[in-house]
C-alpha cells in the first residue's frame, strides 16, 4: 500500500535530495552535531538573539505569561498583550492597524487566499517563498509569474492581462531568503499605481536587520506608506516565532473575518508574543553597530568567494554560494561542517533544479576573522573529486 511513498523516497535518495530531521545541540553560535561544534551559518537568527541566554534571562525577570493560549484568536487567545503588540507595530509603521499571526506561513497563506478569489489576478516574483505560492494556489487566483527582479517582464504580464480581472496584487519579498538580494520597492509602488494593483511585500528576512529600528528594507527604501500590506515574521532575526501584517483597517478588518489560519488555528502563547515586543523595544534598537557590521561581513565574503571564482550573488547578509548540482552542494556541506562550519546544502525544491547551494546565513554574532576560510573550503570541495 505505500509502495508508491517507498519509491519516491528512494528517488530523492538517488538524486542527494532527501530530507531527514537532526538532533542537534545549540549554543548562542556554536551548534554541535554529534559532538562536533560547529559555527551555525544554517539558521535564520540573523542578530544571535534567538540563542543569547542574557537576552532570554532579562526577559524572564519580567515574564509572567501563559505558555498556552487554548483557542484561536477569535475566541479567547487574543489578549491585551497580543493588542499591546499590535499596537506598537501599527505606530512603527504609521498605519491603522498591525494583526499577528502564529507564523509567517500562517500570514502568507491566509492573506493572499483571503484577499484573492477565482476572479482576481496575481503578479508574483518568480522567487517568491512556498508560502506565498501556497496561498495563491488555495485562492484560486490566476497567477502570472514575473522574472525575478525583471519588472519590465511584470510590466508586460499586467499590460496584456490586468483588464481581464477585477482584483490585482503584486507580491514581493524585499530581500529574498536563498539568493540573498534586494527587490527594488520603489518600483513596484509606481506599478502598483500604474496598473492599479494591491501591493504585498514580505519582509520575513529583512525585518529586525535593516533599518534604523530594523523595521524592513520598505523602511531603509522610504516607501513604508505605500505598500498596502507589509509582512513580516517574529521567528528569524527577532528570535521568538509568529508573524504580522499592517495595513490599513479595512484589509485587517476583512483579514480578521475571513483568513482561515488566524480563525481556525489556536493561536501562540502569550509569552512569545511577549518577547516579541520585549525584542523590538528593548534588544534591536541597541544593535544598531552590530546590524551595520553584519552587513559589511557579508561585503567581505562576497569579496573574496568572487575573486576565488566561486558564484554568489546579492547584497545581503544571506550570501548563496551556488554550486548547480545536488551531489557537489552535498559534498561542499559535508566538508563544511568537517571543519566547523555548519552549512547545509540548500536544493530542489527550495531552489530551482542545478542550482543547488550552500546558503550563508551570516550572523551579528560571527566575526568575518572567523569564517573567512569558508570560501577556501568551498573551492577546494567544489575542485576534488568526490
Ligand atoms: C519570505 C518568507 N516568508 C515567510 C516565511 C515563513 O515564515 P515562518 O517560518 O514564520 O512560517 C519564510 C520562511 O522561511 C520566508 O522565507
């Protein structure tokens, strides 16, 4: 009976794409796999903040909040901290209103079914995350895929078939998660004004990073109020785990009534809604030095996997080394990670076929003295012979 499921898995086998869940052990930066202790560039805690057991003991001295929530938010799991969250997140934002959801799947999937029905059309970055897609896919929306970056391609597709449909969304991350590069906002404000379109960017990576209270690239790019709704998530440079949006009351109001995952999922404890904001008010805005130097770090990788000849691309602190097939990303990982530095191989179908990587995820934390021999060990596994 599961012959079918026993075969599929022996594909990914044969093709170095299977998946399987480690025990690891962490420690602020270091992550140990089997007694090895190991830098972890795999992670998505951008600022160190997830793993600084200072940060989670300070916390604690003023925690006096419920590890569970018992219902979703509709019911009773939406309390005066989820509200007090909200409410500092609409007035960093300058808009009405913020909601939160449990994370950023939740938030993608649910805004972009709600918002989008089989009459509504959806212009979306080539790259955007699984989650973004997943969402359109449950809308039942047309979708039109631009080239990555390429908004004259966007441009083309909302020129031929924007008239067709009564609702359009752009939809965009600002910095995208495994090629480590930037969307151009400004841009897409004036197509979205041209083409009269909804305008959703997804900050999941950039928030907590860029800018000068680490609000998000729209922020550092000065184009905060025109995007309609601006996402991010908790759970990667904040630290803690959920997601928000803000925008204007009446798409917060018609997302409350009818985004499925924030009416039919219990909602996440107050004590990470409760960090959350303990992070944004307390911890970001004193690492303005440390985001700066995260910043220049990833320059100086770029720098010098460039000049070894190895392929990377961006401006972020993600910097994807891209390798092509999945066998060479494998066995440049597993050299890594010999020698301390813990680095997953990144592949179909997280990206597109023969572009396999190894993702750096660089951290505030990591010093470029402490991982500057990463591009030399990339070369050399990228050069033997497995
Ligand atoms: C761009 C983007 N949006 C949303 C998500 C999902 O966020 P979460 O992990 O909070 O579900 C991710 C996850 O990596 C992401 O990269």
């Amino acid at each position: 009976m599961f012959e079918r499921y026993n075969k599929e898995l022996q594909e990914l086998k044969d093709n170095f794409c299977n998946r399987k869940l480690i025990s690891l052990k962490k420690t602020g930066k270091y992550i140990f796999e089997d007694n090895k202790k190991c830098l972890n560039l795999s992670s998505n805690d951008y600022l160190g903040i997830a793993e600084d057991r200072k940060i989670l003991k300070n916390f604690l001295k003023i925690a006096d909040f419920s590890m569970g929530s018992a219902s979703s938010r509709l019911l009773t799991g939406s309390s005066y901290v989820y509200a007090k969250l909200e409410c500092l997140l609409a007035a960093l934002y300058r808009k009405d209103k913020a909601l939160i959801f449990n994370s950023g799947y939740h938030a993608n999937t649910g805004i972009m079914s709600a918002l989008l029905s089989k009459k509504d059309a959806v212009f979306c970055d080539k790259l955007n995350h699984a989650s973004i897609l997943d969402g359109i896919k449950l809308s039942e929306a047309k979708m039109f895929r631009y080239k990555h970056l390429d908004y004259e391609h966007l441009e083309e597709l909302l020129q031929k078939n924007r008239n067709e449909y009564d609702t359009a969304i752009i939809v965009t991350e600002s910095l995208f998660s495994m090629d480590g590069d930037i969307a151009d906002l400004n841009k897409l404000v004036e197509i979205k004004k041209k083409y009269n379109a909804i305008l959703v960017v997804d900050e999941a990576h950039a928030f907590g990073v860029y800018g000068n209270r680490g609000l998000g690239l729209a922020g550092v790019q000065g184009c905060i109020d025109e995007i309609d709704i601006l996402i991010a998530t908790f759970g990667k440079a904040i630290g803690s785990m959920g997601a928000f949006c803000t925008g204007q009351d009446v798409l917060i109001n018609y997302l409350i009534n009818k985004c499925r995952p924030l009416i039919f999922s219990t909602a996440i404890p107050e004590i990470n809604i409760a960090f959350s904001y303990y992070v944004i008010t307390e911890v970001i805005p004193n690492l303005r030095v440390e985001r700066q130097e995260l910043l220049k770090t990833a320059e100086k990788l770029r720098e010098k996997l460039l000049s070894l000849g190895l392929k990377t691309m961006g401006s972020s602190h993600i910097v994807p080394v891209i390798l092509g097939e999945n066998k060479i990303a494998v066995e440049a990982s597993k050299e890594l990670i010999n020698n301390g530095y813990y680095l997953l191989p990144i592949r179909h179908p997280t990206v597109a076929q023969n572009t396999a990587r190894v993702r750096i995820s660089l951290r505030a934390d990591i010093s470029y003295g402490e991982i500057e021999e990463i591009p030399d060990l990339i070369n050399k596994a990228v050069k033997s012979d497995f």
